[in-house]
C-alpha cells in the first residue's frame, strides 16, 4: 500500500528545490530513476523504493484541487504546480520522507501540502534495515500486489482520480491479460474517467468495510480474496451475497445528465478533434469546457488544435483525454478516438451534475442533436437522466441506472438502416427528421428521465435497428 502526499506550490519546482527535497532522508538515502526518468525514487542503499516522486505538473485549470482533493488551496488555485509523491507503508520511515519532501518544496516556495497538517523538513533517518538486502518487489511501478491474476493498486484518498500513474497501471493489467482493482476504503469515491476505466469484468473497485470485509464499490458484490484475485464470495447454494453498507444509499435530489455520442470522419488534413464535444458543451452549459488532459488532474487549457494534433501523432494507436468544465457547474467527459478502416472515430461520454432546484437543461437535446448530425458527422447518441451525485463523483452505494431521455441516429447511420425502416419503429412517438433535409438523421423522443418503460423502448428500438443492418450485412 502506498500513502500519497502532495505539493501544491504557486512556483515552479526548479532543479535545486527537488534536490533539496531529495535529501529530506540524509546521505544514507539512494536515488533511482525510473519510467524514462519522469519518477525518482528515493531508495534503501539496498535497493528497495520508499517514495516514488512524478515530475511536477502545471495545472492551469481553476478547481482541479478542489475537486480531486477536497482541499482549499486558498489564494494558490490556478496556474498551480501539483508534485506528487507516494510512500510505501510497510516501512515505517517512507511516509515520514515523503511528507519531508514535500515540506521543503513547500518551505521554499509556499503553497500548501495535502493531506493537510504540520510542515515538517526534518531529516528522516533510515530505519529498516535493507542496507544488504536486495529488492525483492517485483510488482511493475505504482501497483502495491502482483499476481497472475491480478494488478492490485491500493489508494487512501478522498477521490480515487484517473491518473498517469494509474493509467499505466490499468495499461500494464491489460497488457499482461491481468484485472485491475483498486482497493479504497469505504470513504473514497470514484471520478468518473476511473468509473469508465473499470468497466467490465474483471476489473473491480474493491471497498473495504471496517463491518463486512470486502464488497464490490460498483455492484454491491460480497468479495474474497482467493487465488490471487479478490472474487466474488458465494453462498451454499451458489449466490453472491450484496454488502450491507451497499444499500445504505440515500437520496439527495441530486442528479446527472449523461450524454454518449460517437463521431466518425475521414481522415482529411483539416479534420479538428474536440469539435462535436465543445458543441456539446456549449449548447447544455453556455460555455466551452474548462479544459483537458491524458490523466486526472487536468492540467491543459481547452483547445481542440492541440488535441487534434496529439492525437494525429499518436495515430494509429488511439488517444484517449479527459475534459472538465468550470467549477461553478460540475461537468466532465471522456473521449476515446480512434483509427479504424471506417474513418476516425470518437467516443464521447459528457456527464453533467445538477443539485436539488436545478434543473437539466432537456430542452436542448433536440437543438444539439441537430446541430450534431448537420455539423459533426454524428453516428448516434444516447441522452439519459440518473439519481446521482451533483459533483460527478461515485460513491460505494447502489446508484440506480440512468433513464433513457432521447436517442439520435446520425444522417450516416440513417442512411445505413434505410429512413423508412428507421422511421417506424415499434414504439410512439415516432422520431422526429434533424439535420440535413436531403439527408435527415432521426432522434426519437424516449421521456422526461422518469419513465422507467423508457429503458425497454430503447431496446426495442435498437433490435429493430439491428435487423435492418443485419440485413443488409446478409445482402
């Protein structure tokens, strides 16, 4: 398990800073580099890592801290350099370096430290006694257990965030055909991009409960560590049993408006990612988004030029970026583009949070739907209602699944089903003609949010799609 702290200085950690920092353990300590030289690690002089410290990153995105840490940074908000370093706890002396670190950038060049309490840069003399023993860790950089099953990353942080480190924990595990799961306690929360990450077996946001063991963050399911794997725990007859503390949700009036969307274009020397996204947001909030990144927090200002050009240099693998709105309305989407034979791809997931009294801007789904199909090569889009958190984060509860509000089929898909197939389905009303008049794209109006039918009318409607397409393939 590692124990995380965190610098959050309005200056620049320049070289002599971190140097000062490093020697938070005296002579004894050892220094190492790793992952191309974006980690240090401050090591036993046998070897063994007892912090590991990411290079410093400048968040230029006003309420990212907030957000990540519920912290108050006070007058240092935005631009902000976040220093990261994580400690491991089964030496007793790491957590005390890792917080002597990031004292010393702290004591150098203000700001604050997170997890809050005493600044301290006192020298941290080495306790454990490794000086002749070789490392013995061989779980890859930022995973705490590594079995043949599974990549075991544990975290004790208010909000579990997607970071790089985490990225490439979630990257290693697929990789090596390994589940990622995340161990928290039962206080932590998800954020969204990390939700997403773990979506689909076998990955598992495991919850530690000080009264039940171990359960399922995301299903509720009672879990056991067995063969290497935390896996669900079975009764005598074969059930999975559900956690208590799962089903201790309450309700807040709080909810979430949830808008998937897929774009497809061809692969022209203009093309300019992040524009069907900043109309998404433009339309639901009045304002582009905040701004974006590769990993939680996000740290760059919004600009599609930018995004575009990433991505196009790391065609043809696939990028995938997170965005964030403005603090004063919770917003965040994540975005999976890709090269495939069709064109360019991107997967889109906007979520937006709204408090009791608010209300989700519905009324304007239609109108971004149809600047969507005309103007962004939309494929289909999917808008939904939910019961959630206003901060877009996942708590350990149940959380009941979004309600269908409207679904979209862009002018292509259309095209592809055959407009008077798609225009009858086996449902009412029928789907209203946006976009381009000589080549419309439908969006089929399933409810307000509250209709509990509406998730069945959403599957009638895409197996009567399917037919049509699958006849087609026949042909």
């Amino acid at each position: 398990m590692t124990k995380d702290v965190i610098a959050l200085t309005p200056q620049m950690p320049d070289i002599r800073t971190i140097l000062a920092g490093l020697y938070a353990g005296g002579p004894e300590v050892a220094i190492n580099t790793t992952a191309d030289g974006a980690v240090i690690q401050l090591c036993t002089p046998g070897g063994r890592s007892l912090v590991s410290i990411e290079a410093p990153i400048l968040l230029q995105v006003p309420g990212e801290t907030r957000r990540l840490l519920d912290a108050d940074t006070g007058a240092w908000d935005s631009p902000l350099w976040w220093t990261e370093a994580r400690a491991i706890t089964t030496a007793p002396e790491a957590e005390l370096l890792a917080q002597s670190f990031a004292g010393r950038l702290v004591s150098v060049l203000s700001g604050t430290i997170w997890p809050a309490g005493p600044l301290t840069t006192d020298v941290v003399p080495l306790t454990t006694d490794t000086a002749a023993t070789p490392p013995t860790d061989t779980a890859p950089l930022g995973i705490d257990v590594f079995t043949d099953k599974a990549a075991v990353v544990i975290q004790d942080r208010p909000v579990v965030a997607m970071t790089s480190w985490l990225s490439e924990a979630l990257r290693v595990a697929n990789a090596s055909d390994r589940a990622l799961q995340i161990v928290t306690p039962k206080s932590s929360r998800l954020t969204l991009p990390t939700r997403i990450a773990l979506r689909g077996h076998p990955n598992r946001w495991v919850v530690q409960d000080p009264q039940g063991g171990y359960y399922d963050g995301l299903s509720g399911a009672v879990l056991h560590w067995h063969n290497g794997v935390f896996a669900p725990a079975r009764t005598d007859a074969g059930a999975t049993p559900v956690a208590q503390a799962f089903t201790q949700a309450s309700t807040t009036g709080e909810c979430q408006l949830i808008v998937s969307l897929r774009t497809r274009y061809a692969p022209e020397a203009d093309l300019m990612l992040g524009s069907a996204l900043e109309t998404a947001w433009e339309h639901l909030t009045g304002a582009p988004p905040a701004g974006w990144s590769t990993a939680e927090p996000v740290n760059l200002p919004w600009s599609p030029r930018v995004l575009t050009d990433l991505a196009r240099n790391r065609a043809p693998q696939p990028t995938w970026l997170v965005a964030v709105g403005h603090p004063e309305r919770p917003a965040i989407a994540t975005v999976h583009i890709t090269r495939t034979t069709a064109g360019v791809e991107e997967d889109i997931t906007l979520a937006l949070g709204y408090g009791p009294g608010e209300i989700p801007p519905l009324g304007a789904v239609e109108g971004l739907a149809d600047t969507l199909a005309a103007e962004h090569h939309l494929t289909s889009m999917l808008t939904s209602l939910r019961p959630a958190c206003r901060d877009l984060t996942v708590p350990p509860q149940f959380e009941a699944p979004p309600i269908p509000v409207a679904f979209t089929l862009g002018t292509d898909t259309v095209h592809e089903v055959g407009l008077a197939h798609a225009s009858r389905p086996p449902l009412a009303p029928h789907p209203i003609q946006i976009g381009p008049a000589a080549r419309p794209a439908l969006h089929y109006l399933l409810g307000d949010g509250t209709n509990a039918q509406a998730g069945t009318m959403l599957q009638q409607l895409t197996q009567h799609l399917k037919k049509a397409q699958m006849g087609h393939t026949g042909r």
